[in-house]
C-alpha cells in the first residue's frame, strides 16, 4: 500500500475530536469517490456477469462507507483491496465468456463472491443501526473492519494459492497482481517480471512498413521478418509492440524472447523452452514444458517475439531441429497467440502460416536523418551530397550508418576526412553469398582505423574477440583479473564504448549481435586464443575455491554462469588437449550451479558426446554424475535418471564400483520418492547379485541394505523384525536404522509404547552425537506416536522442535514440517492456524517449485487435505484435481493415488457414490502398480491420512453399502 494511504496509528484523543477529524478528511472521500467511479466503470466493460455482480457489491460497500460510516480513514485498507480485485477481475475476465466460466477461475470467483457478500450485508447492517442510533462505536468498528481485511487477505491468498497450483510452476505475473505486489521481492533473481522494451530511439524510414505490420498483428497473422544482420529487425519488432492499437489487444501481455548470445552448437529444446519461459514471466518444473507454457498462454490472447530466431534455426543438434518447430507451431495454434519472429535465415518453423517480410534498408532522405542525427559537424552542409553518395554505397544499411557516423563524430573527422578513409575500404553492403555481411566488415574496418583504437595495436582486436566470444559479454568488474595480459583493458573498453562498437548493461560490456557476427568471422577471431586461457583460468579457480556458503567466487559463479558454462562448452568440444582439465572444472561447475544458482544446462549434449577414452572414463562419469543431481535438483527426473544410468555404465567399465554403487543408489531412491516401491526394490536386489557387489565395503553395501529397506517397508512384503536389520549392524549407518526399524514397528501396529521409549532413546543418542538428520527422524517418529494417541498438542510441540531445528538453515526441511505442524492444527479443529501456517510456510513459493517439485507436491497435497477436513469440498475437490495433474506431470503415484482418494471421499460426502467408487477403484488401481497393499496406503505416512470420518475408501475395500458390488 502507498504510504499516503497507511491507516493513521491509533492515538488517545477526545471523542469529539476523533470525529471531526473522520469526517473531514477530503483525501478520504476523494479516494472513495475515485474508485467507486472506477468500479462501476469497470463493471459495465466485465462480460462475466458474476464479476459484474462483485464489483456491484463492493461498490455499494464503499458507497455506504463514503455517505455514512464516520470512521473513513479506516476504509483505507478495505479501499485499496477493493481496487486490486477491480484490476484482476478486469484482466482475468478479458476475452471470457459466461459459458467459458471453468476451472480455478470461477472457483475463485465464487469464492470471493461469498465473501464481499458476506461483508455487504455486516456494512448495510451498520447501515440500518446508523438510521436510528446515528452514531458509530469506533472501537467495535476498527475491529470489524479489520476482521473484514483479514478476509480479504485470505481470499486473495486463496486466489494465489489457486493460480500457482494451476501451472504448476508458478505463475508470478498473476501472483504479484493478487498479492498487490507486496511480495514482489520474492522473485527469483534469474526471472524478472517481463517487460515490453521500449520503441527504440534511433528509429527511423519505418512509419509505413510499422503501421502495415502492425494491421496485421492486430488481424491475428504470424509474421516472420527476414534479413541480414543490422538491418533493425529487432527494432521493428520493439516499435510495433509499443504501437497504441497492439498496446490495446494485449495489453502487458506483451512479450520479447531474444535468443541472442545463445550458442547453436549446443542449444536444445530444454533452453529454448526455459529461455521462453523466463521471457513470459514463468519458470518450468519437471517435464512438459510445452504443457506448462500452454497453460499460461491459453488463458488470454498474447503478442510474442521470438528475436535471433537463427540461433535455434541454424541449430546443430538434431534433438533442437526435430523438436524445437513443432513446439513453436503449436504456441502459434494456441487462439489468441500471435507470434512475430525475427531472423537472418528463412529456415522458419513449417506448419505456421507466416507472412514473411523482408526487410529493407532505409530510404535515402531516412539514412541522411539517421546519419545526421549521430553527426553533428559544422561543416557538413557543403559536403551533404558527397556524404548521400556514402550512404548510397552502404545501401542505407541502418548499423552500418550507426556505426559510421559514430566513428566520424567520436574522431571528429570532417566530411572530407570521412570520405578519404572510406575510399579505402569500398564494399558492397548487401552480399547474399554466403551470408557474408561485407558492407559490415567495411563499417567495422573503418571504425577500427580510428587513432584512439589503433593506439591499442593487437590488444584492442583481442579485446573484440573475447566480448564476441562470452555470451553475457565481458563483466566489467573482472576485466583486470579475467585478463591480467590486457593491463589497459578498462581503458579499451572505454573506448570500445564511444565507438559504439559495445555498450554497456549492467556490468556488462556487451556486443551487438551483427558486430559479435562480423568479429566471429573475421581475422580477429584468431585473438580470442590467447585471452581464452587467462579466461578461463580465472573461472576455474573462482569454481575450485567456491565453497556450499555464498560468498564472493559464488557471486561471480551466479553473475557470469552463462560465461563459464559457454567456457566449459567451448573447452568441451573445441579443445581436445586439454579435456582432462575442462572435465574437472565441468563437474565442478554443476556442482556449484546446483548450490547456488540451479537452473538447466546446456552442458549436456557436450557431456555425453565426449569421447570414451580410458583415461576419461571416470572424469565423465563425475560429470554425468553432478548433472544427474542438478537434475534431480530441477526434479527432472527423466533426465537425472539417464544421467545416472551413464555415470553407471562408466563408473563400471572404470572398475569404480563404489561409485556405481551411489548411482544405483540415488536411481532406487528416485522410484521411491515417485512411490514406485516395486521398481526400487528391483534395482537394489540386482544391484546385490552383480559383479560390483563383491567389491563393495561393508558400508557401501550398507546403504544399499537401507534403501532397500526403506522401499519394503511401504510394500509389507517383510516383516518389521528383518527390516533396516542389516544396515543397523554397520557402524556408520546403524543409528539411522535404528530410528527407521523402530519407526517401522509402528506402521506395522506393534507395542507403541515400545516404540516410544526406544525413540526417545536414539533421539538422546543423535543428539549427543550431533546427528542432525537422525535427529529429525527420531523426532518426527515421536511426533507420529503422539498423533496416533491422539495427543495433538503434544505432537504440534514436537514438530515445531523440528521446524526450530532448520529455521534460517534449510528451508526445504522448514516448509515440509510446517505444512505438517498445519496438518496437524487442521486435525485439532484448528482450520485457519492450519492456513496460516501454509501460507506463511509457502510465501518463498517460487523457489520450492523450482527447487524440489516434491516439497511443492507435499504443500500441494497437505493444502487440500486441510480443507477436506475443514469441510470445504469446493476447495479441496480444486486442490485434489490440481494435485492430480501435477503428480502426473511428475510421475509419482503417490501422491496421485493419495488425490484420487480424497475425491472419493469428497463424491461420497456428496452422495454421489457412483463416481466415489470410480475414484477408489483408481486408487486400488495404483496401489497395485505402487506395489502397496490398499489397506496399507497410509500406513507408512500417518500425517497424509484423513480423519476417521472419512470412511468412503474404508467401506468401499470392505465391500460394505454403498458399495457391496464395486469390487
């Protein structure tokens, strides 16, 4: 909220002094006034007509406010609310018709329709009180208000919740406009909120060609224009979406992706989606990305520009060409969606009906304004035909004139001087052969024989050369210590500056994508050589001594990611001598990237292309390794697990079995956390009759015994006594097995207070030992033994010991036991803690769902079983079916078969017992697949379970009415 409308603090005052003031504050009743008339505006234009009728609702609620509540100044709060839900109905609604009314929309809708009503008829009760008692109790007022406020918030709150849950991945943009952008510094540092770039400022010679484009945007047609590089196809794709009539179509949503600085030689259809993604405003989770990003785009129309379309066009690897147009004809299908695609190639996406536009070089009286606009001598206008003749021979190629009047002015050369220099650099600007830009490479010659450049010799050409090569562009702040060879290379990038040959972003010294293209192919590119090593010697050590803490070498690791990966890439595929060294830093590199800045990497493909040499084997196989695990981070799954399953096959032709053993290892416990008990066990019992198994230390094999263990617990397929038996008798892993022994003992119905006392037992031993992990898992067991009593405050104490433990320290860990500590609440009857908790726990959201899409599932879940206990079906049917679609998207039964229950129970409440049979012959259906007997489905995971009352499932495995002839 503004601070001009912060509620006045509560102050000790005579009461007819507080009442004067209430009633003549004109800023007030001016605000009131405005947004009242802004509702009703607004009202009228809404085509949904529940949407009119909450906006109807809300304007009579300030109505009242305005004509007879005396306390205004306490509406502030309630006013500004009211606005944020006039803003989001008025966008939400947009294109909607009544019939199209469907999914998290209307539940929302109707949710908060529920709730201005409710406080309608409390505000008009006041109403009616004031006509015979003519007077307000301030006091009994603020707390209504507030109790008002507080359900706003929640509403809102729900609304958000309900949108992030609809992606699955978090839409921000809706986010922060339901939220009133109170918590936009939530947003993960690596996506930005999009922004339309503004029309360019050097633009000139386009009104026409702009206002044609711009028609047919406007009428729904895909356009693609073509032409060599700086010819201003970017820039006329910036002007046409800053034109009024687009402007009004779309709106913010207003797009442009640029796939500059983007390598072809190891770009794939992953960050091309993710490079997309962050470009609308979006990050991806797990896999599908076109389902997530059609997710988002299908809820209105939208205006998208794919800029340096050649990058993914001119894409070396066939997994990018194969996949990456049909992806961007199916965006283009999506209704609404209009696309704009700018490119030096014609290889354009097939199956979309583009209008192709090539793009012409300016008029002459638009290249002399353009030129002339840059260079401002006093002697010019004797020599304005000589310098037409100029422009002429460049064939009015719009950066060519940039950078030719830039090199005149900075220099201070005089027409006549100009003319001489270009003399001896004639070239013909537009070559089609070849896709050679040879007016380019004479702009670019002219502006190198500059003095202040030449002063340089060699030094500025390798300071060129590196700019073209660093995909970000060279970090400012480092050049002194990324080039220790170059000692005045601030000073040269000063003056790169003036000539307009880079600009800086940021820290960032950047280089136009025509320059980078003509230093890339010209005889500087040989330069790069001898800085590439001081580069990337600089980058390795930065790795090598970055730690798990942020600090200083992993501050630079997050500024200049893209650098080094595009460094590792580089020395990957291009320098086989030192592929030894390259590696190293390669798996060090996604180490670090995994702590502290996690994201997808284009380092694939070069990891699994490197040849197999026996020297090799077990560096690629550490690199495969730590890509499987910034995979698992990311939780795509799919992909971890073929990285994982290389690291195998190496690790064993290395004769490394122990590490073989981790991958195994790692590879079983992902098919657990997805719920697939039969596929862990089946890997881990193969594992055990390999040739490895010989090999392994009595500790390795160890922790195969317990992961093992920890997938049969779940099938009951052994019996309490022989599980997590093995492991307890080795030394490192025998208090871990212990807990898990003693905490399956319970699930299996044994002496629980047996159980309780030998838990208390090893939590004082973990704590001794200052066994963290172990310690969490005593604790946690002890929790579940108070929750099976049924002593629900007892169990809140402990789980809150354990949120203590990890507070400020491991937020996955704090957010999966408070969503828990919430479950619990909600069990004692105490459905708005439980909320509370969630929400609180959950307002980092962006982060889990990037982080772990398990953490994400469990909050997910945990949220809809608190409002199937609350009562609230509508609710808990929208989380459930939303969880379903996400756990489908992430391929764990678990969590889906735990979702198709609690819609069972939610059509059994309802009565309607055919579809809740339907929902728990699914559920039977997968505890099948799990490998998990039905009986048994929550036995292993006690917080999940729904209350007593929820009898549904309970009658349906027991064949009892209504369902003596389901099964």
């Amino acid at each position: 909220m503004k601070k001009w409308l912060k509620k006045p603090k509560a102050r000790s005052r005579p009461v007819a002094e507080a009442k004067e003031c209430q009633d003549d504050n004109p800023d007030v009743v001016d605000l009131l006034g405005v947004t009242i008339a802004a509702i009703n505006t607004t009202k009228d234009l809404v085509p949904i007509q529940l949407a009119k009728g909450i906006l109807g609702t809300i304007a009579n609620i300030l109505t009242i406010a305005q004509s007879v509540i005396k306390n205004k100044s306490d509406f502030l709060g309630i006013v500004q609310q009211c606005e944020t839900i006039r803003g989001v109905l008025e966008r939400a609604t947009k294109g909607i018709t009544n019939d199209e009314l469907q999914g998290s929309l209307g539940v929302a809708l109707s949710e908060l329709n529920k709730s201005i009503n409710r406080i309608n008829s409390e505000v008009a009760s006041k109403k009616e009180q004031t006509i015979w008692r003519r007077l307000f109790s301030a006091t009994i007022d603020r707390d209504r208000i507030a109790s008002w406020e507080k359900e706003l918030d929640r509403v809102l709150g729900l609304f958000n919740i309900e949108a992030i849950v609809d992606v699955a991945i978090g839409m921000k943009k809706l986010t922060s406009e339901l939220k009133g952008n109170a918590n936009g510094s939530n947003i993960l540092r690596h996506c930005q909120v999009p922004v339309p770039p503004s029309r360019p400022s050097m633009f000139y010679g386009r009104d026409d060609l702009v206002a044609e484009l711009t028609d047919l945007v406007v009428n729904d047609e895909h356009i693609a224009l073509i032409g060599p590089g700086g010819m201003g196809k970017s820039s006329l794709a910036k002007a046409i979406l800053n034109e009024a009539l687009v402007i009004d179509k779309f709106a913010e949503r207003r797009f442009f992706v640029t796939y500059d600085g983007m390598d072809p030689a190891v770009i794939t259809f992953e960050n091309f989606m993710t490079r997309l993604a962050r470009a609308l405003g979006i990050e991806l989770v797990g896999a599908d990305p076109m389902r997530q990003i059609h997710t988002f785009l299908r809820s209105t129309s939208a205006l998208i520009v794919l800029d340096n379309a050649e990058t993914f066009e001119e894409a070396r690897g066939r997994s990018a060409l194969q996949e990456i147009p049909p992806a961007i004809a199916d965006i283009a299908d999506i209704p609404g969606i209009i696309l704009i695609l700018t490119s030096r190639s014609r290889r354009n996406a097939p199956n979309v009906p583009w209008i192709t536009k090539d793009i012409p070089p300016l008029d002459v009286g638009s290249a002399r304004e353009a030129f002339f606009r840059i260079y401002c001598q006093d002697s010019r206008g004797n020599a304005e035909e000589e310098i037409t003749n100029l422009l002429m021979e460049l064939e009015f190629h719009p950066l060519s004139i940039n950078l030719l009047a830039n090199a005149a002015q900075q220099n201070g050369w005089s027409p006549r001087m100009l003319l001489t220099r270009w003399k001896h650099q004639p070239s013909a600007v537009l070559d089609h052969g070849e896709g050679k830009l040879q007016s380019l490479s004479a702009t670019m010659q002219l502006s190198l024989s500059s003095p202040s450049i030449q002063n340089f010799g060699e030094d500025g050409g390798r300071t060129l050369a590196i700019i073209a090569f660093l995909p970000q562009g060279l970090n400012g702040d480092l050049a002194t210590q990324l080039l220790p060879s170059l000692p005045l290379i601030d000073i040269i990038c000063d003056v790169l500056c003036r000539q307009s040959l880079v600009y800086r972003q940021g820290v960032f010294i950047k280089m136009l994508a025509p320059i980078r293209h003509y230093v890339q192919n010209s005889s500087l590119a040989s330069l790069v050589s001898t800085c590439l090593r001081d580069v990337g010697d600089f980058y390795y050590r930065t790795i090598q001594h970055c730690s798990q803490e942020r600090d200083n070498h992993a501050d630079i690791i997050i500024s200049d990611h893209l650098n080094i990966e595009h460094v590792v890439a580089f020395g990957l595929t291009q320098v086989p001598h030192r592929t030894a060294e390259t590696l190293d830093m390669c798996w060090l590199f996604l180490q670090r990237l995994k702590s502290h800045l996690p994201r997808p990497t284009a380092l694939a493909p070069a990891i699994f292309d490197i040849l197999e040499e026996p020297s090799m084997l077990t560096l690629k196989a550490r690199c495969l390794w730590y890509l499987g695990q910034l995979y698992n981070a990311l939780s795509q799954l799919t992909e971890a697990m073929k990285a994982f399953q290389a690291a195998e096959a190496l690790y064993l032709s290395a004769n490394n079995h122990k590490d073989v053993a981790y991958c195994v290892a790692i590879r079983a416990n992902t098919y657990r956390c997805e719920g697939r008990f039969i596929q862990a066990q089946r890997v881990l019992e193969d594992f055990q009759c390999s040739n490895s198994w010989g090999y392994l230390s009595d500790t390795r094999k160890a922790s195969v015994w317990f992961f093992l263990d920890d997938a049969r617990m779940y099938m009951f397929t052994a019996s309490a006594d022989e599980l997590f038996a093995k492991s307890m008798e080795v030394r490192e892993w025998s208090l871990q097995s212990r807990v898990w022994h003693w905490r399956t003992k319970m699930y299996y119905g044994e002496d629980i207070v047996q159980v309780k006392m030998h838990l208390e037992e090893l939590l004082l031993q973990s704590t001794n030992d200052g066994d963290l992990f172990s310690r969490r898992d005593a604790l946690q067991g002890l929790a579940q033994v108070s929750f099976y009593q049924g002593r629900l405050s007892e169990a809140m104490n402990i789980m809150q010991e354990i949120i203590e433990m990890f507070k400020g320290k491991n937020p996955e860990n704090f957010l999966w036991f408070t969503v828990l500590k919430a479950v619990i609440a909600s069990n004692q009857g105490n459905n708005e803690l439980a909320r509370d908790l969630i929400h609180k726990a959950s307002e980092p959201l962006e982060f889990f769902a990037l982080r772990s899409a398990l953490v994400f599932l469990h909050r997910s879940y945990c949220s809809a079983h608190v409002e199937l206990t609350a009562g609230e079906y509508d609710r808990a049917e929208f989380h459930f079916t939303a969880m379903i679609e996400d756990s489908d998207m992430q391929g764990n039964l678990q969590f889906k078969a735990f979702s198709i229950r609690g819609l069972g129970e939610v059509a059994f409440a309802r009565d309607n017992f055919a579809v809740a049979a339907q929902r728990f012959a699914e559920t039977r259906s997968l505890c099948t697949e799990m490998g998990v007997p039905p009986r048994k489905l929550y036995s292993c995971s006690s917080f999940y379970t729904l209350p007593d009352r929820f009898e549904g499932w309970a009658l349906y495995l027991e064949c009892r009415s209504p369902f003596a002839s389901a099964i």
